[in-house]
C-alpha cells in the first residue's frame, strides 16, 4: 500500500470514530453510527477528488474505505459508555484524523503536480470538510469554527509546511509527516494551552 | 422511457411534492417551493452522478425534470392548505419517494457494473439525500436521523435486496420492484408500527 | 481577461465581502474570516463548474481568485467596526454580488451552448449557492429563503432575461448586464420597498 494509500484509511478510521461518537451523543441506532461515520470519514476527500476531477473517487475505487468507516462505527457503538467524556474524546481524536487527514489532501495533490496554493488548499479541504459535514448534519456548531480555537489555520499551516519541505527532501514521506506533525502540534495546543489567533470582536453582533 | 428513466422521474416528482410540503411549513413563496422542490428532487440523483462521474448530470441532460420537480411545486401551492397534517403528509410522500428513488440509484450503478458494494451505496445516498438536503437548508432535524426511525436503514436494505436478486432474474425490473417493496415495507412500519433497531443509550450525552 | 472572467472575479470579491461580514458577527478570527470569504466566494461558481462537467473547476486553473477572497476577509477584517450595521451593509453588499454571479454563472453556461433551461439554472445556482452555504455553515437563516423577499426569483428572472435577449444583441455583454441590472432592481426592490410574490400562509404550520 502506498503511503497516501495509508493516510487515507488512517484517516478514515479515525474520522470514523469522531463520526461515530457524534452519533452516540445524538443517541443514533447503529446504522446512523455507520451514515455519520462515513460521511464524516470520506467527506473531505470526496470533495477532493470532485473539485480535482480525478476519474474515481477514492472510495468508488477501493469501497474497503467504507468497511473500514463501518468498522469504526461498530467499536465506537460498543465502547463508548467507557469514555468519561465522548465530547473531549471527540475533539482529541478529531485533531489526529484532522492532522492524517491534511496530509492525504496534500499528498494527493502534490503527485497530481498541482500548483502550490492549489496543494494547500486540498490539504486544508480535506481535513477540515469532514469535519464540518459531520457538525452541519448532526445541528452542532461547527468545530471548524469554534470561536478562537486553531483548526482551519492548523490545517492551512500544516499543508504549507508540506509544499514548502517537499523539495528539500527525495522521500517525499517527510514532507508529509512534518504537514502532519505540525497540524497535530498546533491544534493540540490550541486545545490544550489555548493558543488562538485574534478574533474580531471590535464590538457585538448587532441586529 | 427506460425504466430508470421512470423511476428518476416518478422520485423527482414525489421528493418535489415533500419539498413543496416543507417550503408551505415554512411559509415560503412560489419560487421559494420551486427552489426546495428541485433542490429535495435533484439532490440526490445528483450527488449519485457526481460521484459516478458520470458525463452529464441527469436533469442537465434532460431539464425536463426540474419542469416536473417546479410543477409539484406549483400543485402544493395551491392544494396544500387540503392537507389535514403537512407534517404527517410529507412524511408519508417521503417513504415513497425514499422507495423510489432507492431504486433508481441502484439501477444507475448496477447499468454502470459497480461492484455490489458501490451499488448498494449509491442506492442509499440517491435515497437519502435528497431528504437530507430539504432538511439542512430548512434548519429542520434531518428525516434521515430522526431517532430510532428506520430510514438510512430502510434504503440500505432495500438497496442490498436489489443487489442480491437481480443475477436471479433475467428482468432486472423485478430486483429493482423488490428493492423498492422492501425499502417502502421497513420504512412504513418503521412509521405505522415502531419499528426500531436499538439505539445507543448507555448514558445521556453529556458535555 | 475576458467578460466572464471579470464577473467571476467581481463576484468573488463581492460575495467574499459578505462572508466576510458574517463571520464578524460571528467573531471568528482571521483565518476564519478567509474561510468563509472563500466558501462563499467560490461556493456557486463552483457548484456551477462541476455540476457542467467542466475540465477543470474556475479557481483551481487561476487559483488567483482564491487570493482576491482572502484579500477581501482582509479589508472586512480591518474595517468592519466602521461600519454601523453590519447586517444591513451585508445584505445590500449581497445584492451586487448576486447580480454579478448569476451574469457570470450564465455567461459560462451560454458560452457552453447549454439550452435555455439550463443556462437559466447556471446562473441561478452561480448565483444563490454561495450565500446560501455561507449560511448553513454559519447557522444562520438562509438568505436564500427569507420570508417573502425576493432572492431565488430575481436571480431566476435575471438568468431569464439573459436567455432572452441574447439574440437579440451581436455583442453578448449586453445580454448580461441586463442580467445583472434586472437581478440587483428587483433584489433592491425587495429590500427597499418591500417588493415580494404573495406566500403560501393558508394556515399557520401545525405539527
């Protein structure tokens, strides 16, 4: 399996288990587990691969993406009385699914040989989609835009880190593991230690 | 006409008439129940051509659809004030055209030789999201989560049905009658009689 | 650059303004600012490029367009506590936006030789789509669907009249203008003078 290959279904995976978690909280039956899990889980990069107008979707291709998402969906139906709290358990796993999920994106539209802005924002697409899909369906606030958290600016950050290091390395696996590393470290702190970006807030929404 | 391309006209217009339902919810304008009716009625088939990628979406390859999805439109408008319930209307219309419009997605996939489980899904998603958009953009609780009610369940049945019956039957018209019976059977009982998978509810959510 | 070009890149910078505006109202920091600056910047005309099949999706052959977004969340960023309502600014701000993107949308879909039907679609989906997913993102009401204002239909009848009187002019800039100049007159109408369609309010919704 190559290495996209493997970033795909890590992500997937673990996009599955947020999925999966956000359907618990909703007190869903087991096939909404599995409808939440692989929409969350292929979301992003099924736009991707739409808006890169490759021939098949990735899960079209090899349909063991939605087994995988499933499969996720089963272990969090069965397991997820045993977390002390499903929402901080949610938005950790998220911040790994999201920083695998960035450097999919971005993988795939490097070997596409897209032009650098392009490749970043496949990478922030990709991670941050599924996500959004997941809280646009199930009602929530969107976790993307939690208000002073980093997590499109993780993603965006993360997938410059890759476009940039690419040439500087003949494996292009580093490149895509410090796009992971450095997704995961800054939304981790952000979650963490708080680290934010200035918000608007000159005065309160108004009418 | 083929038979699918009945099907995918008998679904748009029955998904139209519970997108003009739900725009007469919402005290909407006659383009306002257009606009829902073609959006409920065209939705999923189109997600189902997106990803198939197929070379023209099927109502840009006919636009006769969206004449049948606006003259729903046009029969709410003037007849839904008759209606007893809306609600309980729509959400009777809607088991229909989950029943249809199932079949039509697995007849789209199966004329395209997917393999079973890309077949399967395509049904569901060609089902469901239809429904799943009328009910995002209107702010409503998505049909397709509405808790411990068969309805993603029903589609992936009926779906899973088609795919195991059409090698026995030189018709495929039967497999996709019987996808479309075993969609409609769960999905009303669902409704009429309770029918349930158990739900996940170890705990209340929490925060 | 050509016509078209041109109105896609005003209706980007436009639209991009008012997901700027509504993410200050949100109080999102400014990468959420160009997050929703580009989701509704781009949201139509991408809607339009894949659902037309087209090569290459507008903004990822002249990623350029993704940078007038991000440039326009800026200025918002900067300058929106000067404005006294920010609602009222963004809603007017929208109606320009409107009337550029659905001469846009309608123009790629004319050069295409699409029929009529379709042309007219184009550039209602160019048009609506990216205001609408700013507010589904965003939790807000859909714009799209406020009661009783005019929004889908003057997008549609603007889209109508360039269908209409393309013919009639050698020079197809014309055609579009009164696409855009029909689309804003009666979005403003609506806005100013209270210009609607008569709603469906036989009854108040029940459940």
């Amino acid at each position: 399996m190559s290495v996209i290959g493997f970033l795909d279904y890590a992500s997937v995976f673990i996009f599955a288990l947020t999925g999966g978690l956000a359907a618990s909280r909703q007190q869903l039956d087991i096939v909404g587990f599995a409808f939440i899990a692989c929409l969350t889980a292929v979301g992003g990069g099924t736009l991707r691969d739409l808006l890169l107008n490759r021939d098949t979707i990735f899960w079209i291709a090899q349909p063991t993406y939605i087994g995988v998402a499933c499969a996720a969906a089963l272990v969090v139906f069965v397991t997820a009385h045993l977390f002390e709290s499903r929402l901080k358990t949610l938005i950790w796993l998220d911040s790994f699914a999201l920083a695998v999920a960035v450097s999919a994106g971005t993988g795939v539209a490097l070997a596409l040989d897209q032009p650098a802005l392009v490749v970043v924002l496949m990478g922030t697409i990709t991670g941050c989609m599924g996500g959004l899909l997941r809280d646009v369906v199930l009602d929530d606030v969107p976790v993307v835009l939690r208000q002073g958290e980093l997590y499109v600016t993780a993603a965006f950050a993360g997938a410059t880190v890759a476009v940039l290091t690419r040439p500087l390395f003949a494996e292009p696996l580093i490149a895509l593991a410090l796009c992971s590393g450095v997704t995961w470290a800054l939304r981790a702190g952000s979650l963490a230690f708080g680290w934010r970006l200035p918000v608007y807030k000159s005065r309160p929404p108004r009418q």
